[in-house]
C-alpha cells in the first residue's frame, strides 16, 4: 500500500535536511590546556549589562615572565623577587605605597586572569565547543553554590586570528537552601544569607578571550623601568638590570 505525504511533511522534512547540512562543524576545546599553552589572555567582566568594563590583560612569556595590564596600569613579573609596578602619578595619592600594599596590587593583578578564567570554566566546564566556521555557539551552563546551583548562558566562539572566546552570563539563582531550625550549626540563617550575598548578581557575565600565538621568549632586556615601583627600594633602569638584581634566570 503506497501512502501520500503531504507537501507540508515534505517542505519540513525538506528543511531540517537543509538545516543539518548547513549546520557548522564543531570542536571540543580544553580551557585548561589553552590557558596553559596560551601567550595572552584577554579577560573582562561586569556586574551588570551596561556598566563600566574594565579589560585586562596577562601576556605570558616563554621564559615564564609576566606583564599585566589594565586601565594606565601595569604590573611586570620578571621573576619571584623582581615585580615592578607602573603607576600613574596620582592614581595612588599623595603617599608612598607601602610594601604590603604594592605586594597586594601585585597579586592581585596577577591573578586576576587566572581568576576570570576559573570563574568560566566552573560555569562552562573544562571542555566547551567551538563552531569551525567562527560564528557563535550558546548553550546553558551551571555551577554549584553552598545552598543549590547558578545557572549561565554560554556563548563561545573561535576568532577569526584563532583566539578563543568564552563569554559566561548569569541568567538565574536558584536556592534550594530549606529554612533553619532551632540547634543547627551549620546551616543557620545567617550562614544561608551570608552564601547568597556572596553570590554574583543576574545579569552579570565575564568574558575571556584565550590568545594561542607562540610566546615570545621574554621581555625585552632594553625595556624601560624609569617610573616602576619595585617590591623593595631597588631602581634598576632596565629589565636587563632588574634580572641581573635579582639573580632573575
């Protein structure tokens, strides 16, 4: 018995065959190993659609130096003794940055990029695709809090230089927290509050863009260090003099 098919059955049929063979090609991309394999990476982030962005970035050199900057500021690793601050004249007050405070600038500038990246990959997870042809792929992550989960839009994408685009959006918290009784001593009020304060607002995202290129071998020697700060009293004109300072291999 031969059955007719309607042309509305075959205009469909017709159509997901067209949409399959247009579909692009995918990869499966580790964060992990491209940041590990990464020359720079590119890192921003907003509490909210709409509000000031502040990007920075962290170029990594193959002799294991770094160079972070955001804004007019910049902070350079050369080894664990030679960091070097460039801050511009009044942007620290009319006071001398004291150690401790020029070593806090300087740590957390330097984890600021491994900071955005881990706040991606526990939404996204290591592993995220990647469309071949450049366009952009979405998909819905999560991410586990104290009290239930943190639900993410994904958006990732290949860049037309090879670079890797992750973006993270914050769509909705879900509390699954039960209410307090009377003698727990974990899970108190106070304890569920203060884990949901800490919690990042909807509508806020963090956007890393992973850089693959060959590092260069590390910075150049001629480089100048006229108006750095160093962790201590040391003045060394050039990154040259700063490595021999410190004894930088």
């Amino acid at each position: 018995m031969i059955r007719t098919v309607s042309r509305g059955v075959l205009l469909a049929a017709m159509v997901a065959s067209v949409c399959a063979a247009n579909a692009a090609s995918t990869s499966s991309v580790s964060l992990v190993k491209a940041a590990d394999q990464a020359s720079l990476i590119e890192s921003r982030h907003s509490d909210r659609d709409g509000a000031a962005v502040v990007p920075v970035s962290t170029r990594y050199f193959a002799n294991e130096e770094m160079l972070v900057s955001w804004e007019d500021q910049q902070v350079l690793m050369l080894c664990r003794e030679a960091v070097y601050l460039q801050i511009p004249a009044g942007k620290a007050g009319n006071v001398a940055l004291a150690t401790e405070q020029r070593q806090m600038i300087a740590y957390q500038a330097m984890l600021s990029g491994m900071g955005s990246l881990a706040a991606v990959a526990e939404a996204a997870g290591d592993a995220v695709v990647v469309a071949d042809d450049g366009s952009e792929t979405r998909r819905a992550g999560e991410s586990r809090w104290a009290y239930g989960v943190e639900r993410h839009e994904v958006t990732t994408q290949r860049l037309a230089d090879g670079a890797l685009r992750v973006r993270v959006r914050k769509t909705e918290t879900v509390n699954n927290a039960t209410p307090a009784k009377p003698g727990d001593m974990f899970s108190t009020e106070d304890d569920q509050a203060a884990r949901l304060a800490e919690l990042a607002p909807v509508g806020s995202w963090t956007e890393v863009v992973i850089h693959g290129a060959p590092r260069q071998p590390q910075v150049d020697p001629a480089m100048s260090l006229k108006g750095w700060i160093s962790m201590g009293d040391d003045r060394p004109a050039t990154v040259a003099e700063a490595r021999k300072l410190h004894e930088c291999n």
